[in-house]
C-alpha cells in the first residue's frame, strides 16, 4: 500500500473528525440559544417583582430547558463511547452554564443544594463518566460557583425589594456551599479560581446580612424558626 | 512508501575514508566513559524532577487542607495534620532528594528541584503563620530539609523569597475567608502581617530575578485586596450608630441574642 | 514579623452565621466523594506523566543509538538492540500506562502522555525505516501498544503524524551523515523518501491543528537541507570527465586502488 | 527578631551573591579578551602561508594562553565549594572558547585529539566537579565542536595554499571525532545543536578530499603510509 | 511593455492605498482632539454640583460636537462608495467614541436611550451600510455599553452629590440595556468582552440602590409613580 | 417601538454578518482543498523526472484549477459590492496561495512572469478593485514572492535531476523579478517581510549558477545566444 | 595608516561607551537604593497609625532623599551635555520613581500638586533639556500618575485607620490632576498606559466618597467649607 | 497659575517632541528613496557584464548619492544640538544603509576599505559626536559589515561572469576586514549579530578561492605579484 493511501486514510480520519466538531458545534449553538432564553427569563428575579413570581418563572424557565434535553440527547448521540474527554472543550462552557441554571431553579423553588445528580436528573443527562456522554463533576462544580455569584447578586436586590429574609437564607446556603468547596483539593486552574471567586460572594451575602443586622431588619421569626 | 529499497545501504561510492576502522581505541573508550557520566546526569536529574513533582502535589493538599480552619478547634487539629502531612514528605521524598544530591553540586539540580521547593516553603510558611502567628524564616526552612551535616537538600535564599512570595497569596485568601466568616481580628492582623512581607520583599534590591519581580507584582495586588476587604470592615463597622457600641461590646461577648434588642 | 499574634482567630466580632454546625451531614459527604473522585484523577494523572517522561528519555536514546548506524553489519546489530530497547518501554512504561487507562476515557489523560507517545513513534518509525525502508503506518504503532482488546494504549492519528513529522528531523541527520560517509545512494534514496513524507503530511487539511503546522515548517526545511545535500552531491559527481565514467564502474565495485590510477 | 533585620540579612546574602557575580564578570572579561588574542594568532593558519608558521605561531598561542592559566586561578578562587554550578553561566562561553583553543593547538602541534584531560593540562584547570571549579566534560566537548568547524574551513584554505595533504588528515581525525560523539546521548539542546552541525563539517572536508580525489591531487604517498 | 513599467503601475496601486491612509490619519486625528473636547464638558457632571448644569453642560457640548460633523463629512468623501471596510479599522475606535458622547448626551438630556438613527443623526452620518461612510451597528453598540460604563460611574458620584433619584432611574435604563444585550448573539470578539464587563456595570449600579434603599434613601415619590 | 424590537434588528444585522461569514469559511475551505491538489500535482517536478512531464503535469494542474473558478465564482456571488474589504481576511491567504500556483503554471509553460491580469485570467476573477471582489495587488505580488522561493528550491532540484539549463533560465528571470519590486515602495508590512526573503532566495539562485559555472556544466549554446 | 590602528580608534569610541554605561550603572544602582529606602519610610502611611506620623516620616523620607541629590549631580557629571538622550534608558524608570516620591511628599506636606520645578527643586536637577542632565517631563508626568495610584490606595487605607477626611481631599485632589491629564494629547506608549489606569484610581477614589457619603461619615465641617 | 496653564506648558513640551518627530520621518523617507535609487544602481554589477561597467556605475551612483548630501544637511538642521540621541532611532537604519553604499563604492573604484572619515566625506557628514548630527561609529561600523555580505555575493557572481580575479582580492580585503573587526569587543547587539554574519561571508569567499585554485582556474599573474 503506498503513501498516498495511506495517508489520504489519515485525511479521512482528520475529515471525520472536523465534520464531527462541526456538528457539534451547530448543536452547542443551539444548546447556547436555549441556556440565553432560560437565563434571560430567570433574570428577571432581580426586577423589582420578581421576587413575588419565583414560581411562574420557574414554570417558564423548566419549559424552555426542556427543550434543551432533546439538544442533549441528540449531542450525546454524536459522542463515540470513550470519546468524551476529546471534545467536551467544545460544550464545557455550555455545560457548566446549563449546570448553574439548573441549580439556580433548584434553589429558587426549594432552597436546597441541587445534587450531582439533581441537575443531571433535569438535563436528562448522565452523571458517570462510564455512560460516555455526560455530566462532568468539574462542569456541575462550576456551575455552582456561578450559582454563588448570582445569589450575592440576589440578596443585593432582594434588599432593594423590601424582602430581608431571603438574604439571610442565602447566606446559609452559600456559607455551605463555601463548606463544601473548602473539602476540595482543586488542581484545575479555572475551578481554582472560580473557587476564589466565591470567597468575594461569600464576602458580599455576609455585607448583606450585616447591614440588616445592624439595621434591625433581620426579621426575628426567621433565626428561631430556622 | 516503498521508496526507500532495504538496499539503502549498499551504497555505489564506498567512502573514501574508512572511520570504523581507523577507530582509535583509546578515543573509544574516553568517549564511552562520557557517555556515562552524561547519562548518570541525566538519569538523576529525571529522579529529582520526579521528586520535585510529588512534593508539589503534596505541599498543595496540605495548603488546600489549612485553608478549612474555621476556628481554634479545628485550627489545633488541622495544623496538627498539615504538620503530620509535611514531616511525611520530609521524611520521604526530600529524604530521597536529599541523597540523590550527596557529592554533587545542588545547583546542577535546582531547576529540576526548585517548583517543589517553593511550593513546600509555601505549605511550610502558610502553616507556621497560621498556627504561631510568625513568618518562617530562611535558617528554618533550612533545618527543616537538613538531615545531618552531610545529608540535606540546600535552600537558595533566592528560593526562599520565591516560596514566601507566594505565601502571600495565600494570605490573601486567609484573609477573604476571613472576612466572610465576619473574623475582624483576623482579617485585620492577616492585613498588617500581608503588608509587611509585602514591605519586606519590596525593600530588596533583587538585581535581575525576573521571576520574583513578577510574584511581587502579584502580591501586590494581593494586598490591595486586602486592604480594600479592611476598608470594606471598616467602613460597614463605622455605620453603627454610636448607640450602638455598648451593643457591639455585647457583641464581642458572644452574645448570641444581641440583634433582637433592636429590632 | 511579630505581627499577627497567636490569637489572631479570637475574632471580636462572632460570625452571624455558624457554617460549621449548620452543615448538611448529606452535602459534606456529597462534597467528600467529590474531594476523592478528583484527586483519584489528579494522582493517576500524575503517575501517566511520570510514565510518559521514562518513555521520552527511553525513545530519545534509541534515537541516538539508530543514528550509530555505519554499514549493512552494525546496521544488524543496532536495530536489533534498539527493538529489544522499545520492547523493553514496550513491555513496562507503556503496560503500565495502559492500565492506567483501563475503563477511562484516554483523552482524559492525552496530554499527559502525548510527549511520551510523540517520541516513541519518533523512534519506532525511524527504526522501521533504518532496517526495512519504509515508513511505519498507523496500525502497526497501535498494534505496538495493544496487548489485548481491553489493555492498550490507544494512538490518535494526531499524535501518530505529529511523532512522524519529528521522524523527517531524524531522516535529516541520517542523510547528512550519508553525505559525510560517501554514502550516495542512500541520500538519494533518504531524500526521495524524505519528500514524499513532507509532500503527504502537507497534503492534508489539517484544519486548526497549530503544533502539526508547525512541525510542519521545520519538515520543510529538513527537506531544503536535504535537497541541498543532494545538489552538492549531484554537482560534484557532475565534475568527473566523461571519460572517468568507466573508472567510476571500477569505483562502484569497491576497487580501493581507483584513485592510483589517474595520479 | 523582627521582620526587617531577617530581611537585611536576606538582602546581604543577595548582594553578597551580585558582588560576586560582578567580580566573576571582570575576571570572565579578562579571560575573554586574552582567548581573542589566543583566536587572533591562531586565525593566521587560514593564512597563505600560515601553514608554514605553525610551529610559531602555536609558541605564541600557547605564551599568550599562559596568561589564561593565572586568569583562571583567580576564578577559580572566587567560587565556594560546591557552587560551581550556581555561576558558570558567566564563563560558560568562554571556557567552550578555550577548550576549542587548546585543542586546535593540541592538532596543529601534534595531529590528535586533545582529551578532556589534556585540555585541562593546558588550562591548568581541574577536570574532575569534585574539585569545585572544574573544566566541565559538556563545555570540554563544545570546544571539539568548534574544533570540526575550524578544521572544515582549514582544509578548505589549505587546499587554497597549495597543501593537499593535510586536508586528507583532518578528514581521518574529523571523521575520529564523529565517530566519538555518535556514542553520546547528548540531552543538552545546544551540544545536541552543535552536534549537528559537525554533520556539515563532516560533509564538507568529505567534499574536499572527494574533490582532491577526483583531480587525482591526494598524494599517493599519503594513503599508502596510512 | 517591460517589467519595469508594469510594476510602476503596481507602485501606483499601492502608493494610491498608502497616501490615502495619511489623509485619513489626519482626519482622525482631527476629530480625536473635537472628541476629547466635548468629552472634557460631559466629564463636569460627575463634579459636586455638576448634575445642577446637566442643560448647560449638554448645550455645550454640542455645540462642540457640530465640529466633528464637517470632520466626519470630510472623511466620508475621502473613502471611495466601496472601500469602507478597507481603512475602518483607522476610525473604529473614534466611532465608537463618538457614539457614546451621542449616547450620553441623549441619557442627559430625555433620559431615553439614543438609537442607532439618533446616533446618525447627531453624527450626521448615515446607519446604512448601502452608504459607504456609515455609522456601523457594531461601533454604535460598543458606544452604548461604554455608555452604561458611564452612568455605573455617574450613579456613584450623584449619591455623594447628594442626588438620590438618579441612580434609581440610572438603574432601570442599564437594565432595560442589558435586557437589550442580552437577546444579542454576540460573536465579535472585542464586543463581547465590553458586554462582558456590562455584567459589572449593572452589578454595581444595583449596589448603589441597595444602599439607598436599605438606607431609606430611595426616595418614596418614585417608587409610588413606577 | 420597545426596546425588544430595536435590538432585534440589530441582532438582524449582526446575524447577517456571521451567517454570511460562515457561508464564506466554508467556500474558503474547498478553495483550500483544491488549491492543495493543484500544489500536490505542482510538487512533482521536484521529482527525479518531474522536469521531463512539465507539460504533463501543468495540464493536470490546470484541469484541477478549474475548479477553482467556479468556487471563486461562488465566492464572489456572496460578496455584496462593497463588503470586499470587510471579510477578505477569510480569503487572502488562500488568494494569494493561488496567486503562486497560477504564476508557477505560468512560468512552467512559458518561462514568463504572469502579469496582474494573467493570473485574473486563470482564475476567472476580475482585477479591479471597482469590481468588489477580485484579485487584489498585494495578493498577487505576494504570489509572486513565493514563485521566487519555489524556483529557488526548483534550481537546486533540477541540477540535482542534472538539468543544468533550467537553473540558468531561472536565475535570469528572478533576477528580472528582484529588479522589479525593488523599484517598490512597500510599506505593507507582511509583504515586505516576504520581499526580504526574495534576497536569499536570488542570493541562492546566483550559488547554484556559480556552481555550475565553475564545474564548466552551463551548457555552451546558451551562454551564447544571449 | 593600517588597518589595525584604524580599528583600535574605532574601540576606544565603544569602549568610552561601555564603559560610562558601567559607570551610569552603578550610580543607577545605588539611587535605586536609596530610592527604595525613601519608599519604605513612606509606606508607613498605610500603616495603622501611619497618618498621624505624616510630618515626621516625611522629614525622615527628605533626609534620606537629600542623599540622592548627590548621587544625581555625580550623575549628570558623568553626562556628556548632548548626550543626554543616549543614556537615559538607564535611569529613566529611577526618575521616574523619584518624581513619585518627590510628589508624594509634597501632597502629604501641603496636598497641593508638587510642578515640574518644585520636583526638579526637590531632586536638585535642572528640568530644561537645554542643561543637558535634566528632569524630563514625560517622567514627571509619569510620577504624577503614580502618585494617582498611591493616594488610590491612601484613600481606602484612611478609611481603614478612621480617617475620613483625606479621603475626600484626595479625590479632589485627584479629580483634578485627572481634568489636567486630560487635556493632554497623550502619544508616548507607556505614559498613555499609565494614564488609562489613573481612569480606575479615580473611579476608586470616587467610590470611596461614596461610600463616605453614603453612611454619613463624610465630615460635615468640610462639606460646609468648600 | 492654575492647573490648566500649567498643564498646557507640559502639553506644548510634548507637542514639540511630535512634531519634529514628523518632519524627521518625512526628510529619512526622502533618504530611504534616494537610497534605493543609488542601490538599484549599484546592483547591475551583479549583472552579467556589470563588472566591465564599474567605472559607469559608480559615476552615476555618485551622482545620486550627491542628493542625499542636501537631504542630510536639511535633517540635521532639524536636531537641536544636544538631542541627536534622542531622535537618532529614526534615521539609524537609513545612515547604516548609506555607509553601505558609500563603501561599497569606495571599494569598486580603489578596491580600499572606506574609513570613518572617507564615508563621512561621501555623505558630507560630521564624523564627531560634539557636533550633534553626525555619522555615528557603530552605523559606519554597521555599514562595512553589509559591504562584507554584499562582496561575498559580489565574488559568486563575478566568477559566474568569467572574471577569476576580483574574488581573490575579495578575499584578500575581507580577510582584513574580518581582521579588524576581531579586534573590536563588541557589546552591542546588533551590530554584534551582524558580525557574526561576517564569519559566514568570510567563509564562502574561502570557499570561492578554494574552487579556483583547485581548478587551477586562480591567475598565475595575482599569486606571483602578491
Ligand atoms: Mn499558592
Ligand atoms: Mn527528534
């Protein structure tokens, strides 16, 4: 077999590659124009009412990410078995934002920690790396940090609309989010410094809560009950 | 390919002059000698790069493990810990570092050696500021990695700056922490204590070390972090109204009921 | 220093909220399985790189014992110790590498050992060359590093034609040293070989493939020194009188005393 | 202790390592100026009739070297035991230059390599790295390098001047040294890159003597004593 | 026809490119120095009293503005119908300069956001592309979200003026901006990194209003009209 | 109209811009691949007999650009009339790639330089700038510097196929095209980078006659008819 | 006249070169030191009681200061007087540092702006080009903006130490310098870059008024006074 | 006097520095064209029957060289005395260029090394640094080492065209030159890399000499007069 075949065998290789990238950046396109259409309705947690209609936006944020899942599944299907790791730099970004909505929505209607498992339950997603396509451990803790950053912005405007529990309750969430993130040891550079990040929001809840303290306006009910 | 015949050898013009031949024994053999002590080189600085790496790794997880203090329990146990972690690695890797380097000149090695060394000087700093308060010194660095007289891993002053350089990173980080879990004391004590390593490293006259200029740069702007994270103390304490300090005295007593008073 | 004083965590103000005791018992673990899951990866990531280091310096040294090569007799000898050399990295750094990848996406652990497997194919290729002429493909490399269908270390077609464009750097030197040697036909032959290797690699549309693209510029110029190599070749052998010719027969077929007969 | 008196003594380590690294860099000027004049006697074998003086001109090369010795001695004093490493960046070069020198002296004297031992001889300069400051085997084996360059171009002038015969004998002691450093694993990127390059030294004495072969100018005598 | 004479024509070609770019530098530069100037009165609102000349300010400004419509005409009949994308990059940063002082002075004076034509307008230079020498969408867009840059700044200094209803309305109008922003699928590179940094201008702003809130300081009129 | 609508038409526009960019990469990417065959075809004349299917060779190569002129065609439909200069980054390279190829067809069949207007004409693409796409000058003369680099490469390798006429032509014509753009006045910078290296390449091409001139293998009949 | 002597000519002009930039060196080196001195004694301000020490760290900083006045008259005696601009490379980043030192003892005396010549008074150098060795006013202008930074800094640690007035003296102070700066038609690449970071001190500074103004800490004395 | 007066001072120091800026481009643009005339002049002798032309050549390279003198007269009526130093960056490459020429000249008409002053003369140029504008030593010193690169092409061609002479006293004139700048202990860089060129110049003129003497091609008349 001379060199010409064998290497136009190599393009081939080469080509399919391209072609396979290029489809999945076609779908991460539309995977990104769904995540800015749920992210665009979940801001409006920060107007002035927003607090008042968690749940309707809520509704309205799960329908239109459910129409991310098929985007998913039909990603995951382009994934050869074992080829994970090759592309994900393709849908990380993608990934950890669709990780940060998740747990933004999971927070909103039940104040928990949304699990691993809690956000690949949504994205109808896998959560182990043996399934080939899935949700990366690194994406799902990315997208917490995002959650951190996002909630310090919450209780900064949830103040504004008169509501002084919320930031309390915040706080608590955050600090334990901040708990568990200290049990890391990070080696990855951006995690590392996302994971810097979250000290600032930790920082900035905790100015929050202390300007409501001093101003008597933590509402008592909610240190007992709680 | 097939291009290139397994006859590549049989060449039409023979050489003109026969080297293999003529090869001079004695010159053979001194170059063999070479070839050895190269590779003996070689092979050891693989071992220390190998060495510096584990190091590294380690001295990493024990600065990730100290910044989970939270107060003065679990300070005594996690620098307990941390301490523990580091005497390993002292006992273990330095120790085979440490007598890869015996008869040789260390500095033949210290690139091969120097990134776990400052991330050590960095765990080994971090842990010393956080549990006595003070900054490790060069001497005690040093006796830390000498095993007897014959036996250690030499500490380059110039490497020791390096590793405290860094140290003020994570300061900084203390200090954030800090200032979340609402410690004043701390987040003003690590201050000063940041702007004085800070001063210190400033005030010398470095010559060429480009590499510690640039961690000053970024040690810098640690501090100002930090300084705006006081400022940031600062200004929110000064709020309280005069009234209130009796309550903050309170306050400071751990009471836990304080803030009901006003409401 | 003197400065941050032991008590520094004996904060004035308490924190207004307690983490530590408030801590989901749950989320913890949660957060501690993580903690494992990622340095499981960073350990093995670290024990790949040490692996492919071995099989750098291995591969690097098999380079260097290929280009001993004198003529057909060493030529034997050298690429038998050079086989028995890579199936010794073969049979140990590489097996081990592949169990490390067993049950993990290899991508995954790519970079840490794409240096190693650069190399290797470096010298695996050139060794193929040396003793059979031709130009190692794709399969027989993986098929090198697949002891059975679960255990193996699997070879991208990147990596393969990133290792063969260091090979045409190595089929430079060989062919330089030709020229030294009076070894006419295998310069000839090497830079017939040569430039059909650089032509196939710039033939395919790499897309966005930075390092390859590179590799491929110091290729060419491998190539142009080649070429040069065989122009001063081909310009001196030019000068002999055409009536030379038949001397030049007798000169093909080893006669040493040629040279007498036209003093 | 306070924090200010650790660091001047700190800084007096510093300025104590920069006083001698300036005092290094004086005594390296020195050696580096005598070594131009060593190269300035020397360069006169390229000469016309340069091949006719070698005898002189290797007396004064070598008088003129001898200054080098004591030069040599002062450096040496000034480094610690143990820390030869630390500063010969600063006389890297120049002792590359100086093993080239002598051993360019050694062939045009004597027709044979000049070992490690020998060069050092000439320097009076260790060869062993137990004895601290040392003629080290890498800056040893750079000067032979620069040996097969000087030699390619002295055969090339010789045959310019009239001289056949030398260029037969620097081609049998070039090809020698080829011969020696193939049995080196060189990792060290600029020896490796020199090494290289005595691949077109080789390549061009080859030509040379391939040149006086055609022409039938290789004398007889010659290649029957060999 | 020799060589000689086909190249000159070539260095015709080429000297036509060179001697055209010279006349637009200077043009440029022209309307560099009028930018500065009317950017030098729009910087007065962030002083003590500034906010209480807001008319004035903006009439001057103006007037100095209508210098740079002669210099932008003049630029537009130096660039041939066809070739404005070939010097843009000579004017880009200036556009987007002037794009914003248009912005700003329209914020100042109606509180309204400046559209693309009202942008034009002001300029007197054409939106559409169709023109040749227009104001491109991506320089006016850039303009804006140096715009909202601006007004973060102007929050903060019209508290310490002692203004507390315009960083409320300052807060809305970023808002909707970003709202705006939001819905764009940015791929161009230097504007997407400004609308990242949108992120902390709104963030900011929104912090200022937290203050005046948990401080009582939003005045109460306001609230009630929204 | 709300705020909604209006940065949707600016999403309009700015979508215009990347769909069309999209649309443009991938025409650029099958010149590319074509233009790579003409190349692999080209390259064979560096072969032992390449030079003597010369004519064969072109044929093939000429075939196989035809392809080109239906892309460029296709290309050029995209590009509205004055948008030339907005995305001719996409193409340049590739432009000026063809540039090569058809000026070393040229060369090949004729031993002639291909003026401006030659290559226009094989690739069936207009030259003047009026024209909104076309063959730039720039484009072309940096085809023309790399014609020089490969007949530099192509001197060398025909002495070696022991073609000793064809270096001698080359040189003539090289000389004539170094005559030509040092009559340039280029300020372009990657140009004049390319027109540096056009000395080495003539300062080559002088070596290769010099060595056969020497050698007495300039076949006579020329050095006469000159 | 040989060639020999001609050259030895030519070495005595680079060695009077380098050998003066030897001298410079040194006495470069040893205002650094002293420099560097002066900046420790007056970083103290940002320390806790450091501005109630103002008077006293600033006559300690002139006093060692008044050590460099000699060490710049040893300088500018080593200058030949139109050579000036040969050498400055050498202490253009020392001066610009002194011009620092000199402005911030000055604003921390009497916090006005210290001139061109009350800085040349100060350092005991002539500021005109005429005098040969003089205080440039690009590196004046380049201390004045590292003044900026600093007192950016002041103003926060003030705030720290309890003290709110100099905040807001600084920030007219600054805003000031700013309105100066801007007049300027910045081109020399390194000053613009300075003084687009004196855009972020300012805003800093601002900030911290705001903050001031915002929990009524902004003295009520000054804000009658202005 | 206020900050804005102030500030204009600092300005019109500035503006003056950028104004003679642009007029210095301006008159080193004439020279740099004026230079490429002489050159394209002076390049014929590498033509064919150039060297039977040399006297012709040199006349008219003369004669255009002799509007440079103008040119350099009106550029250093444009430098204040004491500021040569300052500007000389612009105009340094351009007078390297000319000692080039110069010298080059100077050796075909007398086969002599050009010395400081001769070049000097030629440019009707001072050669002293107390005189402001002048020929600095390292641009003369820069120039003779283009002449040297220039004459290794020069010997090629010259045995391309027939003529066995001129490279011999080629040689001969590099040699010496090579001789002298051994002598000289560079510092600076630039001028240090281009004298490590000078190694490879000398080389591949040995190398032509070397091809002539064993062809026995070198004219018995040289060897015997020498
Ligand atoms: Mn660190
Ligand atoms: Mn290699």
């Amino acid at each position: 077999m001379d060199l010409a075949t064998v290497f136009a065998q190599y393009q081939n290789l080469l080509d399919a590659d391209q072609d396979l990238r290029e489809e999945i950046r076609l779908i991460v396109r539309e995977l990104d124009t769904t995540g800015r259409e749920v992210s665009l309705i979940l801001q409006q947690i920060h107007q002035e009412d927003g607090l008042n209609q968690i749940g309707e936006l809520c509704t309205r944020a799960k329908l239109t990410l459910s129409k991310a899942n098929e985007q998913f599944s039909k990603l995951a299907s382009k994934i050869p078995p074992n080829q994970y790791f090759r592309f994900n730099d393709h849908w990380r970004y993608v990934m950890q934002r669709y990780s940060f909505l998740c747990a933004l929505i999971f927070f909103l209607e039940s104040e928990k920690l949304a699990l691993h498992s809690d956000v690949g339950k949504l994205l109808e997603v896998s959560i182990k790396e043996e399934d080939g396509f899935h949700l990366d451990v690194e994406d799902y803790l990315s997208g917490l940090l995002q959650l951190a950053s996002e909630l310090s912005r919450l209780a900064v405007n949830s103040v504004t609309a008169g509501n002084y529990d919320l930031p309390i309750r915040i706080s608590r969430f955050v600090s334990e989010l901040n708990g568990g993130f200290r049990l890391l040891n990070l080696k990855n550079d951006s995690l590392r410094k996302r994971f810097d990040a979250l000290k600032y929001d930790v920082k900035k809840i905790e100015e929050v809560v202390y300007d409501l303290s001093i101003r008597g306006l933590r509402s008592r009910s909610l240190t007992i009950t709680k | 390919m097939e291009t290139a015949p397994p006859k590549i050898l049989a060449s039409v013009a023979t050489p003109l002059i026969e080297p293999e031949e003529s090869f001079d024994p004695d010159i053979q053999s001194f170059f063999s000698d070479c070839s050895k002590k190269l590779d003996t080189h070689h092979d050891r600085y693989e071992r220390v790069v190998k060495l510096s790496r584990d190091i590294t790794i380690e001295s990493k997880r024990v600065i990730f493990l100290l910044h989970r203090v939270q107060d003065e329990t679990s300070k005594m146990k996690i620098c307990n810990e941390a301490e523990g972690k580091l005497q390993v690695v002292i006992n273990s890797s330095w120790n085979r570092l440490a007598k890869e380097l015996v008869g040789q000149d260390h500095h033949h090695y210290l690139r091969a050696y120097s990134p776990g060394l400052q991330e050590f000087i960095e765990a080994i700093s971090f842990l010393q500021f956080l549990r006595d308060g003070n900054l490790i010194n060069l001497e005690e660095v040093q006796s830390r990695l000498t095993y007897s007289e014959e036996l250690k891993v030499p500490v380059p002053v110039y490497e020791y700056l390096l590793g405290i350089a860094d140290l003020t990173g994570e300061l900084m980080r203390l200090c954030i922490n800090a200032v979340g879990r609402g410690e004043t004391q701390l987040v003003f004590n690590t201050c000063m204590s940041l702007r004085k390593i800070h001063e210190a490293l400033s005030s010398l006259n470095l010559g060429f070390q480009r590499e510690l200029k640039r961690k000053l740069q970024v040690s810098r702007q640690s501090l100002q972090k930090v300084e705006t994270a006081c400022y940031t103390v600062q200004v929110r304490g000064s709020e309280i109204p005069k009234e209130l300090l009796a309550a903050k005295a309170v306050l400071s007593d751990d009471n836990p009921t304080w803030n009901e008073e006003y409401d």
